[in-house]
C-alpha cells in the first residue's frame, strides 16, 4: 500500500527524536519553569576596562510544576496533538508534513476556543508558535536531509561517471538527458585474452578477485578520462564518452583511456603477481559514431546505456586486436576525428553483423612526439598497403617482410605476407 506524500527512513527515527526534545522545551519556557534573562549595556569605554559594551544572560525560575493548580484536558489534549506532531512529522515528505502541521494547528484553535479562562494553559498565540517552530525546525531537517541525500548520490554516481559530471547531476537531473536521442559518441570495449583458460587455473573466490582487481584498473582509467562506464560483462568493459554528458573531445579522451590502459597494465599485473594471481593482456576496441543514447528496459528496471552500430563496431575491433597482435584497434572514424594521433592502418573489413566495410587502425601516438624511425616505418607500412590494395604484391611483400623484421609485430606481418602469397596463387 503507497501513502501519499509518506517518506519512511531510518533517520526519521533520530528527526521525531529531535523535535521532542525540542518541543519539551518549548513547552517548558511557556510554562516559565524556566527564564533566560538578557541584558545589554553599553559603556563607552569610560569605566576604568575600558569595555565598549556588556552582555549578560542569567536563568530563572519562575514557576513550580508540582505546586501549580491541574491544568485540565484541554491543555494535556493540546500537547498530545503537538507532540503527534513532531514525531510524525518527519515521516512525511514537505507537503504532508505542512498538511500535519496545518491540521494540528486547526486542532489547537478548536479545543482553545472551548476550554474556560479560568483553566491554566499556554496561550494560543504560543502553542501556534510551538507548531511553527516545530514545522521550521522540520523543513530544515528535510533541507538537510536532502543535501546529504545528493551528496550520497554524486559519490555513488561518481564510480560511473567522473566526479564532476556526478555532482552536476545532483544538482541537476535534467542535465543527464534522459529522453533518447541520436548523437555522435566513442565506444571502447576492453576484454581479457584467454580469460575461459585464466578462469580455469583458478578457484570462484579467486576468479571473483580477479575481475574485481581487472574492472578496477579500467574503470579509474576511464573517469580519469572523463568516460562513462556503462556496463560489465563477463571479463568485458564497455566505456562510452559523449553521453550522458556531452563532449566535443569524446574521440579522443577515449583513446587517451584505452593507450593508459594498456600502458599502466603493469601496475595491474604486479598487484596479481603479490596476490599469487595471474599475469594478463587485454584487447581494447574504439569505435565513434552515432548511436541512440537514453533510458532503455522494463517497467521494472531500466537502464541509461547506448545503443547502435558504434557499439557493435567497438565490440568487433576489440576482437581483432587477438588476429592481428596488436593491443588497441581503432575506428576509421576514430582516427579521422584525430588528425593530430599517428595510425598503423591495419585493414579494411567487414565485421560481423555490419555490412559497410571498417578500416581499422593502430593508434601509435601524438605525431608531434614520435621519433624518426616510427615515422620512416610508417610510412613504409603506407606504401605496403597501397601496393598491396593495387595488386603489387612483389613489391608489397617485399616491404612487408621489412616491416616484420625492422618493426613489427612479426605475427601482423607474416598475417599479410600469408595473404599475399594465397592471393598470388589464386591469381596464377
């Protein structure tokens, strides 16, 4: 059963507990069973301390509980309403708590115009006073409340998202976007070679360990690099940027990621070596484009992710890091969206579940930091794979086989020069 405008917490406990108390004393100084006296005076100076102005507070007493007269059911009626008051109160959300408050005060008017004269009591004027301190007092502690609700929120939210991102959607949900749309984005897939035979050398408490340590290490990657962590699978991670919030540097933090991810691997790896854990490598996957970004699921669960073709494409690449023994594979678009990044282009494919061909990348690094010898090998790798997409495959080969013995990864280029020779045979 859903109440209306009720709020059930545990520190709804602790909140009726404090407006008790401070109803008890409320209650007490109307009652005068004790008196905070304040004086000031002001001196000038002129006495022999030379003090501008003095300030006292003393206490009194000024009436007796146990000698007063019976103060009658209209008045003990009257407290009991408030102090239903105060520990209801703070179970309700603002407007029922305003509608309690409003209700106990309608109460107190009622039973005040009835009671006799002659019947000591705390006047109405202080027992609306009461009720509105105590409604005060409540809306501050639901102000309260709520502050250390967001702030609670941004930091669960900031292991997803960077921390800045996560307090700005505190403050402003709106911002998320949460209304689906299509827009421009990078994907990175990161997943662990041969996790199935990792897996099996190790008991379920470990491989537990294990994944916790791997989704770690990427997931501090990724919000340092202002990415979104959107899910987990398995021993996958797919990171996106440029949603929920926007980015116009989306393609290439998320490349900046995916190279400290692979270069800071070692970190990782010397923690499993302390922890008699395993050594690994990881395949890392790039893709920007458009996909639909927004809430996605059921009427009982949903879920803020991206979905479309930039998704898959990422997920396809990250597989193609294993073939062509290489760690990070790139989109074509990627690499376009970073003129600034050198690339090794890998191949032009057709990924599963897509018909338009990808060219695929390996980023190498800022252009402006690589030294002579990567860009000498660059561009000889340029002019392999020209040769070899024009049918030059003599001189192709021949560059290739450079390639593998100046540069590498041999096992890429004994991947082509393979190709080449099966694509000379067919050809004679």
């Amino acid at each position: 059963m859903i109440i209306p405008y009720f709020n059930p917490a545990r520190r709804n406990v602790t909140f009726s507990l404090f407006l008790v108390l401070a109803l008890l004393l409320l209650v007490l100084t109307g009652l005068g069973v004790f008196r905070m006296y304040f004086s000031f005076d002001w001196t000038g100076g002129q006495d022999q301390s030379g003090q501008l102005f003095t300030f006292k507070v003393r206490g009194g007493n000024s009436y007796n509980l146990f000698e007063a007269a019976p103060f009658g059911s209209v008045f003990w009626t009257t407290q009991f309403i408030t102090l239903l008051l105060a520990i209801a109160m703070p179970w309700f959300r603002l407007i029922g708590g305003s509608l309690l408050a409003l209700a106990a005060a309608g109460a107190v008017f009622f039973l005040h115009l009835q009671q006799s004269p002659a019947v000591p009591s705390i006047p109405l004027e202080f027992e609306f006073l009461i009720i509105l301190v105590l409604y005060v007092l409540y809306v501050l502690l639901q102000y309260f409340a709520e502050i250390r609700d967001r702030k609670r929120f941004a930091t669960l939210l900031s292991q997803y998202v960077p921390p800045e991102l996560a307090s700005e959607y505190s403050r402003n949900p709106q911002s998320m976007g949460l209304d689906g749309e299509e827009r421009e984005i990078t994907v990175l897939f990161c997943d662990v070679i041969g996790f199935a035979a990792i897996s099996e050398q190790l008991e379920s408490k470990q491989v537990a360990q294990f994944l916790n340590g791997f989704f770690s290490h990427v997931s501090k990657v990724v919000v340092r690099h202002r990415g979104t962590i959107d899910k987990f699978m398995g021993d996958s991670v797919m990171a996106v940027w440029g949603a929920p919030a926007r980015s116009q540097t989306h393609a290439f933090d998320a490349l900046s990621a995916a190279m400290d991810i692979q270069n800071e691997m070692h970190e990782l790896n010397a923690q499993f070596e302390r922890n008699g854990l395993p050594s690994i490598q990881v395949g890392i996957g790039v893709s920007t484009g458009m996909a639909t970004v927004g809430p996605l699921g059921s009427e009982f669960r949903m879920d803020y992710t991206v979905v479309g073709d930039t998704v898959n494409v990422a997920q396809r690449l990250e597989e193609q890091t294993r073939k062509y023994q290489v760690p990070i594979v790139v989109s074509d678009k990627t690499a376009q969206a970073l003129p600034d990044m050198l690339f090794r282009e890998l191949d032009t494919v057709v990924v599963k579940g897509r018909r338009q061909p990808v060219t695929m990348s390996q980023p190498l690094g800022a252009s402006a930091a690589a030294d002579v010898d990567t860009k000498k090998h660059l561009t000889l790798h340029r002019q392999a794979m020209e040769a070899s997409k024009s049918g030059d495959w003599t001189k192709a080969a021949e560059m290739f086989t450079r390639l593998r013995d100046e540069w590498g990864p041999a096992d890429m280029y004994e991947l082509y020069l393979k190709g080449i020779k099966q694509a000379s045979s067919l050809r004679s």
